[in-house]
C-alpha cells in the first residue's frame, strides 16, 4: 500500500507514520513544522515540507500517488480557535477541502480523517456519547471539524471517494506537545518533571475521556479496510482533572497540591465517548488501561529531559 500521512512530524500522525513504515508500506508525510518535528518523522518514510492549505498539495498529492491518505494536519487548539477563528477555519476547513481534492486528483482509494468526539458533540444528555447524538459544538475548532466532515461526505458522494471519520477522545501519550494549551496530560507531566507547579482551569471537575495514542493509531489502521463512516475511538470512561493530577503526580513522587485558574472559555464540562458501533463495525478496542499510560507517558517524559 502506498500511504500518504500529513501532519505527519506531529503528535499522532508520526506515530501512525510509524506503524505504516514497520508494516512495509511505502509512505509520504506532509507536514509544514509548524507544530511538528522533523526529528518525529520516520526514517523509511518520503517527508516533503508542506502546509495542507497551499495550491502546491495537489502535486505533492500526484508525486505520492497514495492509496490511502490519512489526514492528521490540524490547528489542533480550541481556545485558539476560540482567539482566532478565522486560522482555525482556514487549515481544519479549507486545508481539508484541499486534502480531500488532493486525494481525488491523485486517485486515492481512502481518506482517514482525524476528527473530534469532544469537540464536535459539546455538552451533551448522554454520557457515553453515541456517534448519532445531536452535535452541538461549543468552539470554532469543533465547528471547523464537524464542517470537514461534512465536506468529507460530500466528496464520497460526488466522487466515489471512500471517507472514514475517527472521532478521538483525548489523546495522551510519548511525543505529545507540552507547550501551548493543547494536551493536558503532556503539560502536566512535563511540569511535574521539571519540579515547577501545575495549574489547573476552574475547578477542575471538567471530564474527558483519556485514549492513548498507540490505541488511536490501532484504530486509523483497522480503519484502513474497514467500512467506511463515522466512528468514536475512546475508551469509555471519565476522568476528571483533579484525578488526573492526581494520578501524575503520585506517579512522580510529587506530594504538593495542584493550583486552580480561571475556567478557559469554549470548554466543556463533560466529554465520554460511547465506542460501542466502533467495536462491533471496526473490531476496534482500546487496550491500554489508562494507570498504564499515564505511568508510560511520565515515564517518557521524564527520558525526554
């Protein structure tokens, strides 16, 4: 199979880029480094320095000539999203309406996109959350991927292209970005490692649903043959913030008390994810229990210096 992985320096996506390398498939990675590392992409792979919303894609798009392409470029910030909704829009919206016709011209079977089960549902009635609740996002950035969705399905219709959404949980794990605001896990035990203090956003009772990146890039490979639609990729369970904390930092051996902030504005308080239509149309679990990751991601940060 010949894959083409864009975002493919970044958190997930080079990860993904990995597993495909170690199967023996032949694999492009797109990525601008705008958040990326060139370090993070895969020996075995093609890198070509890119941003997703250019006119120069489609002929990226031609040289690869993917069989697959999995699109995990991202403005990957909602409260970004929430200062500038205008970039936001520009790569998760246009730069995949750029994607998606790249993959088209180039004759690609399948697109695997990487969406959003918090994000594009809000605050909901049902917790866990099933793929056909009502989606009511509450920032641009989960705006902007249920819009990239859509334009996903469109894209099926029109041109017969084959479009798989993975709606992920939280993702946590090894190489995930712990500056910003995005990726709550990372910035924690980032801090907790350096010995400097941990601020938590309001009371901290916010949940989410923790997944680790391993169990993601799992299911954007059982997505490759799978059947084609909207899946959630999570495991089920809440965890709030304060637990978290918790957890990192007894990990760690660090007794002190996390500090509280102001809440941050377009974040929801609930997020889980119902995975039950992913298990039986995917034959997709997650695995990774979540004491598991959190000991392992430390674990990694702490090696990372």
């Amino acid at each position: 199979m010949r894959a083409l992985v864009t975002g493919g320096a970044g958190f997930i996506g080079s990860h993904i880029s990995d597993a495909l390398v170690d199967a023996g498939h032949a694999v492009t990675v797109i990525d601008d480094l705008s958040r990326g590392r060139r370090v993070q992409v895969n020996a075995g792979a093609t890198f070509v320095e890119l941003d997703i919303t250019t006119p120069e894609l489609a002929a990226a798009f031609a040289e690869a000539r993917p069989d697959v392409v999995f699109h995990a470029a991202a403005q990957i910030d909602v409260r970004e999203s929430v200062r500038n909704p205008l970039h936001d829009a520009e790569v998760n919206v246009v730069g995949t309406v750029n994607v998606l016709r790249a993959a088209i011209d180039a004759g690609a079977r399948r697109v695997v996109f990487a969406s959003s089960g918090g994000a594009i549902y809000g605050d909901t009635e049902v917790i866990p959350t099933p793929e056909d609740h009502p989606r009511r996002p509450e920032s641009p950035y989960g705006t902007a991927k249920l819009c990239a969705e859509e334009y996903g399905g469109t894209f099926s219709r029109q041109a017969g292209l084959e479009f798989v959404a993975l709606r992920y949980a939280n993702v946590y794990g090894p190489r995930q970005d712990p500056h910003g605001e995005a990726g709550v896990v990372a910035i924690f035990a980032t801090r907790l490692v350096h010995g400097e203090p941990v601020v938590i956003n309001g009371d901290g009772t916010q949940t989410r649903d923790y997944v680790h990146v391993h169990d993601v890039v799992r299911a954007n490979i059982a997505a490759v043959d799978g059947p084609t639609g909207v899946y959630n990729i999570g495991t089920g369970v809440e965890t709030d913030v304060n637990t978290l904390y918790r957890m990192l930092a007894a990990a760690s051996g660090v007794s002190a008390s996390a500090e509280h902030g102001p809440a941050k504005p377009g974040e929801q308080r609930r997020s889980c994810l119902d995975t039950k239509s992913t298990r039986e149309r995917l034959a997709w679990s997650a695995v990774i229990g979540f004491d598991e990751g959190v000991r392992s991601t430390l674990e990694y940060f702490r090696s990372a210096g």
